[in-house]
C-alpha cells in the first residue's frame, strides 16, 4: 500500500511560534538590563526607569519560561538579562555590612512632601514625638501649612527652623522648603535650584557631637523630556560631603531612584543611602498616583555623609499627601 501527502506542519509551527514568544517577551527585559546596567537612560525612558525594581521581578518570568521550553540559547540570554537587573536592584533589599560607625551620638531624622502643603500636619508632628525626632525636613511646604504645624505643637518639639516659603504665594506651594530642628541652627539659608525648587538648609550641633548641615532636598522632577536638563543640573549641583568638610545630610524628594545613574553620581560624592544600607531600600515613598494603576516607586531618600553611620529606616504613611515620609536613626561622630 501506498501513502501520499504532505509532511505534518503544525508541531514545528507550534515550535517556532512559542520561540518567537519568548524573544518578544524577553527582548524588552534584555534591552533595559543592558541600559541600565551601563546608566544610558535617555529622554522619556528617565521616568520609565523610576520602575526598574518591577521589570526585574519580571524578567525572571522569560528566563523560567526559556528553560521550561527547552530553548537554551533564549534561556541564556533571559537569564544573563535577569541576573544583571537583579544584581542592580535586590542588594537595595538586604542590609549592607558596612553602613558607617554604629557608636556616638544617636539623632532621629525625618523628611516627607507635604504635597503644595496639604499633608496632614498631626500626623507629621505625632511621627517627630513619637520617634523622638530631632531634625525634620519637608518639602513642598506653604505658608498655611507652617500655621498648621504650628498649631499642631511642632514648634514646641522643634523650636529651631530654616524656611523657604513658596516663590509667589501659597499658589506656587512646590516650591517651598522647611528644616526644623531641636538644636539651633547656624548659618541657615536657601538654595535656589536651576529648576525653580527651593532647598532649605542649616548647620546644627547635637550634644556631644560634630556639627552636621542638614538640607531638604528637592530637585525638579523629569515630568517631560524638555526639562531633564534642568533635572540634571539640579541633581549635580546637590552639596558633596568631601572629607576634609563639614559633615553633610540630604534628605528629601530626590525625584529620582537608584536606578537613575544622576542620583547614582550624587551618592557616590561621599554618601551613602540611608534605605539601601539598612535593606530598606525598596520599600515605595510616592504613590499612589492619579492613575491607581501605577505602583509606587522609591525617590524619597535620607543620603547620609560616609562618616555617618546608619541604624535604621522606617517608612511612614503621610495623609493628604502622594508621598510617605522617610524616618531615619543616624549615629553622629563625636568630636
């Protein structure tokens, strides 16, 4: 007996389709590994890679899809993919083993965006008493929300303030700028950013240890391609901690994570992040958004000087504001 026709088609077929899958999901991961990896984030992909800690979770899913389906030379691209986001993200997740001295002078320190003033404010001066609070920065503070924390008791708790109010009125409430302190503050000023933000900032000395200056941090953010310059400029012109200087803290809205290679440069001039040293690295500060769906994402940050040690860092939630404030247990050096 004789049997004609045509060789079966569908299982190749099926073959060459699901190896085209994979490539289409494991293309995306592979091309953000590489630009991250080498700090290239350009133009709209600035705000993008604000999700960086995401797209590593996922790219996971390719590389176990990869080897499943036997494809080795799409599961070793996957895999190599994921290993160098991965290798970029989750160190942010444990606890460094060198997160400067852990003797001196324990100071608790906090900052937190006030969202154009609307924070609430009992929920800010209840996080400085009960944390024992002896610093506070906030950010997009107006003049209403000044009375409003003074009627709430801050005052009291922290005497002592540096102030930026809004350029123009409460209208403008982002601009504004606030340092509050326990201990007096020496030589208390402004900065004014290329970005229109303002940077309240101000020396002060604890008992029993160096003076410190502290700033409340607030670079512009990259809400549209146009003003990356601005974004970047005001990232670069955030104060170093040189050793042979005072000793510095910034803490604020970075607008920006440590998957932005411009904060990256920023830490590397003699800080170190308060989160990351102490595996808290990857908990979300802002958000949620206007749009819910969007997961929040980490540009709130304590950058604490390298001869400053790190305890500990909590996050605490801020009502009426789309940002969480940033507490922080720093060990000051003796002089």
């Amino acid at each position: 007996m004789t049997i004609t026709g045509s060789p079966p088609t569908t299982r190749p077929a099926r073959r060459v389709l699901r190896t085209v899958l994979l490539w289409v999901l494991l293309l995306p991961g592979a091309a953000w590994a590489v630009v991250r990896f080498g700090g290239w984030e350009r133009d709209s992909l600035v705000q993008l890679f604000a999700f960086t800690p995401y797209v590593a979770a996922w790219a996971v899913v390719p590389a176990l899809l990869a080897f499943a389906a036997r494809r080795w030379l799409t599961a070793a691209v996957a895999t190599v993919s994921a290993a160098l986001l991965i290798v970029c993200v989750l160190p942010r997740s444990m606890a460094d083993h060198d997160r400067g001295p852990q003797t001196g002078v324990t100071l608790h320190v906090l900052t937190g965006n006030m969202y154009v003033g609307h924070a609430d404010p009992a929920t800010i001066v209840r996080l400085v008493r009960e944390n024992d609070v002896a610093v506070l920065a906030l950010q997009e503070y107006t003049g209403a929300a000044r009375t409003a924390l003074a009627t709430a008791g801050l005052d009291q708790l922290l005497p002592y303030s540096s102030l930026a109010l809004p350029i123009g009125g409460d209208e403008n409430g982002a601009t504004g700028s606030a340092l509050y302190s326990r201990y007096p503050i020496v030589a208390p000023g402004v900065r004014h950013n290329g970005g229109g933000f303002q940077q309240a900032y101000g020396t002060i000395q604890p008992p029993g240890a160096r003076p410190v200056t502290f700033e409340s941090a607030h670079p512009l953010a990259p809400f549209a391609v146009d003003v990356l310059p601005k974004w970047r400029s005001d990232l670069q012109a955030q104060p170093h901690a040189e050793a042979s200087g005072p000793l510095r803290v910034l803490m604020g809205d970075f607008n920006s994570t440590l998957d932005h290679r411009a904060l990256r440069t920023v830490v590397s001039h003699g800080y170190r992040d308060a989160a990351d040293a102490t595996g808290k690295g990857l908990i979300g500060t802002w958000g949620p958004y206007a749009d819910p769906r969007l997961p929040p994402v980490t540009i709130d940050h304590v950058l604490v000087d390298e001869r400053i040690g790190v305890a500990d860092v909590s996050v605490h939630g801020l009502p009426h504001s789309d940002h969480r404030a940033v507490l922080a247990d720093l060990r000051l050096p003796n002089p």
